[in-house]
C-alpha cells in the first residue's frame, strides 16, 4: 500500500494522541498545521499546542496561520499533498482548502454522525442521557460535520461516566478507527455512506450559563448535566445571587445530590456542611 502524501490539521491533546498513533503506524504527514503558539498560565507564557510539540519532536514541519486565508491556502497547497485529516483543528474550512486535495479531507467526529454535530458531540451525547455513542470518520464538505461516512464505532457510556471519563475512549477508539479506514481510503476501496439529514442534531459551542442546574429541576437532567459539563464549564447553582459551583456530585435512588460545592469566592466545602 501506498502511503499518500498527507497533511495533519490539529490542535488539542486529542489531535495530539491520534497523531501519535498514526506516527506509530508509519503514517507521517508532509506537514502539520496547528493554532499559533497561546499564552496560558498565571505569566501568560506563550505555550506550543499539544500538536505542535509533538510534531517538533519527529521533525515534522509545522505551520500555525491565525487564520485559514488566501496566504495560508497558498502556503498549505504548495506541499502537494494527496489528502488531509483533520482531529480538533478548531478552525472552519473554506471550500478553497477542502478542494487542494485529490483524496479529498477526513475529519475525525466523536459522535455517531449525523448525532450531535459540532462542537460538543461527547458534552451532548452524555446530556442526553445515550448510553452509546461512538466516532465517525466523515469526508469534510463544507457544511459542518454533513460529509460522508467511511466507518463508525460504537463506544458504551456508563451510568457513572462523566466526560472526563469517556472522553479517552473515545480518543482511543477514534485514532484506532482511523488507522484501520486509512488502507481503504487511500486505495480507493472504500464505501462512503450518505448522512440522513432527517436525523441530524447540532451543538455549538459551550457558554457558562450553560452549566446553571436547578436543584428543584429533574434530578436525571441535573445528573446528565453535571457528568455532560465534568470536565469543560462544570456545573452550578446560584443561592442568593451567588453562584455555587459543583465540584462533586451523586446520583442515587433517582436523586441528585452536590457532594463538594465550592460557593463563590470562598474554598471548598462539604454541601452537607454548607446547608448547615
């Protein structure tokens, strides 16, 4: 088989896992495009993605445009490659871009597309009270997350799974899937499959109100919410115009119930305690 020239689009630590496996597979890209150097810390220090950290490491040549303008266009076709994958690149493609490339551009979905398209597929799957999910490997067109599908796997959600605990597997499932759909995409053996629109669901981006719960609400929706937003916004409820974020929560015999608050601006506290 051949090994096809390719380019990789990511930027957080699950590109950064699915590009070490396909590293380790022999699959190693003509180029890796991730966002630009950002300051994080208390000093503001500017910091390497986890892409581009990794890719530095094999010697691999990186290029971080801000956007993903004519310039950039330019630069990225002048590297001739056969085709893209793209694992949490963070950026909208332009149709200019998706069109460089022969094989066409294969991203990575954490969800079982056309389900939770989006930004936050794992966030909604879990919200939703599924106790299945799974990645897609979909053919990027220009319409977000509504491409063909190469293959799909299904992974399991655990009553207790918060999506600190699911978002692993599902990293794992996903690069292990895409190495084994890479062989019958680059030969051309592969068979693509039309998303039924009918079905599909859209998530955007997360906002902080998002995580207000209700503790008078639904205890399963409060439940679902709080292991939906584990590991992203966190939860919240507010008491007397302040708010109380959830760092710790149960759910037992059909009854949410805060563990471990954290009331704002002051430290950590038992809820138990803190009602007292």
């Amino acid at each position: 088989m051949k090994k096809n020239s390719f380019v990789f689009f990511g930027t957080p630590d699950v590109a950064r896992h699915t590009l070490c496996t396909l590293l380790n597979a022999g699959y190693i890209p003509s180029l890796v495009v991730t966002n630009p150097d950002a300051p994080k810390g208390r000093g503001m220090t500017l910091t390497p993605s986890p892409v581009r950290t990794l890719a530095d490491e094999h010697n691999i040549p990186i290029y971080t445009p801000n956007t993903l303008d004519s310039n950039a266009i330019r630069n990225i076709c002048s590297i001739n490659a056969d085709f893209a994958l793209v694992v949490a690149y963070g950026k909208i493609f332009p149709l200019e871009l998706i069109d460089l490339f022969p094989l066409g551009v294969l991203n990575v979905h954490y969800s079982l597309l056309p389900k939770y398209r989006g930004a936050i597929p794992t966030e909604a799957a879990i919200l939703h009270g599924e106790t299945v999910t799974g990645v897609t490997i979909q053919k990027m067109i220009q319409k977000l997350d509504a491409g063909e599908i190469l293959s799909q796997v299904e992974v399991s959600i655990n009553t207790e799974d918060t999506a600190r605990e699911l978002r692993p597997r599902l990293i794992k499932a996903g690069a292990d899937l895409l190495i084994n759909t890479l062989p019958s995409f680059i030969n051309g053996t592969v068979k693509y499959k039309q998303q039924d629109e009918s079905l599909a669901t859209h998530y955007g981006k997360l906002k902080k109100e998002d995580g207000l719960i209700d503790l008078n609400g639904i205890h399963e929706d409060n439940w679902n919410k709080y292991r939906a937003y584990a590991d992203s916004i966190g939860t919240y409820y507010m008491r007397d115009g302040k708010r109380v974020k959830i760092r710790k929560a149960i759910y037992k015999d059909g009854q949410f119930m805060p563990v471990l608050i954290v009331p704002e601006g002051k430290p950590p506290i038992a809820y138990k305690e803190f009602l007292s």
